[in-house]
C-alpha cells in the first residue's frame, strides 16, 4: 500500500474510500478532477448609430463633461480608494493550523497546545512549537511574517520564495480557529460581497473570481451578502485581463488620443441618435442608457488603458522578460511550463494584477485539490508550498505597486494526522493526513503595509496576543466553539472578516449601519474581534 501510495502523481484526481463518488462541481474541484475552465464572449450592437463623419471630440483625453459622467454608468475614474482584497478559497479542507499558521489556547499563539495537539495537527513531538530546529538552531515558532507559522511550514516556506525579506518585515496578520463542515458545498466561507458593500470596487469591475460561480470560488458566499449586481467576473488567465480592457484595433491604428476622440464621438453621435429612437418596448429608458453608457465605457477604456500593458504575462514585476531576467516574482519557464503550478501561478497572476492595480476592488483565487488526506503527507506538503508561492506572489506585487493589500486564505473543513510519519524528502519527517476533521480548522488573514508593519491592537504583549488570535484551541488541538461567534459559524466569520477589512480604514464604527444583525454582538465585542490599528484613514490614493 506504500508503494502504491508512493507511486500515486500528486495533481492526479483524489478517490477516497470514505467519500462518495464526486458529483458535483465542488466535489469535482476539492479532489482534484477540475482546475477550471474559461470562456470569453464579445460582440457588438448598434453600430449602425455612429458615424464617421461627425467628430465632435477635439482634445486629447476624455472630455471634461464625459468623465463628470462616468459615475452614472457605473465607472470609477480613481477606483474606490480602498484597500485592495484577494483571498484564497483552497477547495477540500485544507491543513491551516499548527503545521501551517500556528494556534494556541486562551493566551494567543505562544500559548502553546499541548503535544498530543499538535500531533492530530501533524507535527511530531520533535517538532513542536517551543523547541528548537537542530539543523538551522532556529525555534519552530517563528514571528517573520508578524503572525506566526510554523518555521517549515510549506505556506511559509512558499510565501518567502516568492516575497522579497526585505518586504516580508512590512506583512502581519491574524487567525481565526473557526470550524467549518468538511465536504459540502454549504460553508458559506466567501467574503467578497462583503468587501464590496464595504467600500472595495475598482475602475473596471467590482469583483474577480477564477471560477464561474456566485462566489467566484469553491465556497458559497453568505446569502444575507448577496447581490446580483455584485457577480464577480471570471478570470483565470492572462488573456482574460487583455479582453476586459481590450481596446481593439482602433488604438493599433490610431494613437491613444486620436482612439479616445473617436470612440467619444461614437458616443456623441450615438446619444444624438438614441435621443431620437423609440424602442416601443415598455423600458426604453433603460435600453438608451445602457447604449449610451456602452460608449462612454468603450471612450473611457481607449483614454485609460490604450498604450497600457495590462496582460499580467508581460508585466516584468511579474514574468521576467527577454532580455530581463530576474525582474520578475515568476520566472517565463516556470509561469509558462504548462504544469498545474503554471496554471496555478497564471490564476493568481491575473487576479493579483486585476486587484492591486484598482481594476478590479477584491479578487477571490480558488485552488482545487486540498482534500489531500489519505495519502503520503508529501502530497500536502508540495500543494501547500504552491499555493504559499501564490500568496506570496500577490504580497510581493503589492509591495512591488506600493499599494496597502489585505489576503485571506480560508478552506472548507481540515483534516487530521494518526501519527504515522512521512519519511520521505517532500514528506519532511511529518505526520500523514489521515482524516478529515473540521474541529482543527482555521483561517488567517495577511495584511501587506507599504513601509511600515501594521500594529496590531492593544497596550501590552498579552493583549496584542488575543488580537491576532481571534478565538483559541484547547490543548488537545480543537476549537472551542464558545470563544468567539466565528468559531462555530461560517457566516460570522465572514462577519468578522468583513469588520476587520474595514477597521484597516478606521471605518470599524460603520459596521453595524452596514451590515445589520451582523451577528457579532455590541461595540465591545467588536472590539476583540479586531486585528489591527487603521493603516489608512478613511480611503487611500490608488
């Protein structure tokens, strides 16, 4: 059965004897049958309204009256001036706890569990937090990032291949011990509609997601958050940020200014035109507005982005270019290898660019394949270090932009060691992943801070503790279920995700007008439900 096991490819689909035939589409992406697929549709109508032979546009750039108008068709010239939101939705129940960000009891993470704890959290008793690696004579508690991991933990170990040290010492964060079902699509774990409602929106889209859902990942999103309106668009790949600021031919052709002038005269001509058609159908008004508004986005595209590289694979801060090596986070043989972490790096690629740019105010990237219990704890090593290559990815570009960044990395359920120890190299002398458990489950958030670390709340060491532990395990390594209201509900700890995304604005005291029967109960608890001191002050310039 070992060798077996040995022999099993780690991205190859995952059949497990105590799960049911996969079904459905959840089912499919948590064991690794499907990474997602895109599609991109475009077309034009009423193209007979322009015409050629009346430009009215006469300066560079969008005029004045047009871009006072943008905001009724739903376009931000500046973005929202908010932080900008990625979180990562690993499909399966993945490991986050002890092996990964470390949990402790009532007294924060250097509260430590105790070893039997660890241990159904995959971590020998030689490895324990509180005792000392021998090869490098370093703890295995480790504070680099300001949350604390595990020292070989393969999220951090990802994470600071992909993040320069030198902006790894601006990151902190927190984690929530909050369980959540194992195996079902009902853990409604995304916050995007949240963060949205909160502020967050950017100059081309609201929302990004790299899979086709309501969500825009694995998880469901609570149904209290939902607004049609809000969908997230899907994007996975470079050439889906090319079509959604795809400016055509016309600025291949043309210069930028020259493009602009003429899609506004379009527009002129077109709200002429409409201004004297009647549709004879019961919303005329609502049809002109949307040509009209058409226009002006297709104007307001040629203006900003004609001339601008926007494809994430040609950006050297991303993938490093010809003649250019080094420059990038991602080298052009590993983002163009063709492999899963290729897919996986172009995914997080596209929506990091989408995101820290303001064209998009928060991007959700769904990784499939965590339901990884079963096999030789190699398997969760490897993916936990790729999907850590991805968060750090998305810290260092924001580093790189010089742009504030929140990241949330969140699973459905988690799992559990037996004990057995995986000796292989990738295993790393760790547990195996025997079983899910949703009792060892958890979430983090990370928070990137141009120049300076954010501070996390409170006057004394011991306070700041329970701030950036927000809940606790008991020593045997579950979550107790009374210590916060995110522990023992998902859509509270969407709550208390949306709240601290916004207390980084200092707009905390605006969570209950927005958010009603929230369920996180009065101002003082929502004060221990908090991370972090405001970074900025209201809004940010993006």
């Amino acid at each position: 059965m070992a060798n077996k096991r040995n022999a099993r490819h780690w991205d190859a689909p995952q059949l497990h004897g105590d799960h049911p035939r996969p079904v459905t589409r959840r089912q499919f992406v948590a064991q690794g049958f499907k990474t997602g697929a895109a599609y991109t549709l475009g077309g034009g109508i009423l193209s007979l309204f322009s015409n050629p032979r009346e430009v009215m546009a006469q300066q560079a750039g969008l005029s004045a009256d047009l871009q006072s108008m943008l905001g009724t068709c739903g376009v931000s010239a500046n973005g929202a001036g908010k932080i900008p939101f990625i979180c990562f939705d690993l499909a399966g129940g993945a490991n986050i706890a002890g092996s990964n960000v470390l949990i402790g009891q009532e007294g924060g993470q250097r509260d430590f569990l105790g070893t039997a704890g660890y241990e159904k959290m995959g971590l020998p008793g030689d490895m324990v937090p509180g005792l000392i690696d021998p090869t490098s004579n370093q703890p295995y508690d480790n504070f680099d990032l300001g949350l604390g991991f595990h020292l070989d933990s393969a999220f951090r170990r990802g994470i600071l291949t992909s993040l320069d040290p030198l902006n790894a010492q601006f990151v902190n964060g927190a984690v929530i011990p909050a369980r959540s079902d194992n195996d079902t699509s009902n853990n409604p774990h995304n916050p995007l509609y949240g963060i949205a409602r909160a502020g967050a929106n950017g100059n081309i889209l609201s929302l990004a997601g790299s899979e086709n859902t309501d969500s825009g990942g694995n998880s469901m999103l609570p149904l209290a958050l939902y607004d049609p309106e809000l969908r997230p668009t899907k994007v996975d790949r470079p050439a889906d940020v090319v079509n959604l600021v795809d400016t055509g031919d016309l600025v291949g052709i043309l210069s930028k200014e020259d493009a602009t002038a003429v899609m506004e005269s379009i527009y002129r001509l077109s709200d002429r035109k409409m201004s004297q058609v009647n549709t004879q159908i019961t919303r005329d008004d609502v049809i002109k507005e949307m040509v009209r508004c058409g226009y002006l986005k297709a104007a307001d595209i040629a203006d900003r982005f004609g001339g601008v590289p926007i494809d994430p694979a040609l950006d050297p801060e991303i993938v490093d270019q010809p003649g250019s090596p080094g420059t990038g986070i991602f080298t052009d043989t590993e983002f163009n290898a063709g492999n899963r972490d290729a897919i996986e790096f172009q995914k997080t690629a596209s929506i990091m660019k989408l995101v820290i740019n303001g064209y998009a105010g928060a991007g959700c990237i769904e990784m499939g394949g965590y339901d990884y219990h079963g096999g030789r704890r190699a398997e969760g090593e490897v993916k936990d270090f790729r999907a850590g290559r991805c968060m750090g990815a998305c810290l260092e570009y924001a580093a790189r932009r010089n742009v504030p960044l929140m990241m949330y990395v969140f699973s459905d359920g988690s799992l559990s060691s037996n004990g057995a120890i995986d000796t292989t190299i990738e295993g790393r002398g760790k547990g195996e992943w025997s079983s899910d458990n949703s009792s060892t489950a958890a979430s983090f958030f990370l928070v990137y801070n141009p120049g300076t670390r954010p501070a996390i709340i409170g006057a004394t060491v011991e306070e700041q503790a329970r701030h950036q532990q927000i809940g606790y395990m008991d020593a045997g390594g579950s979550v107790q279920r009374s210590a916060t209201p995110a522990a023992n509900n998902v859509s509270l700890l969407v709550n208390t995700v949306i709240l601290n995304y916004m207390a980084l604005h200092g707009e905390q005291g605006l969570f209950g007008s927005l958010f009603p029967n929230n369920g996180l109960g009065s101002s003082a608890q929502l004060d221990s439900l908090t991370a972090f001191e405001a970074i900025v002050n209201g809004v940010i310039s993006t």
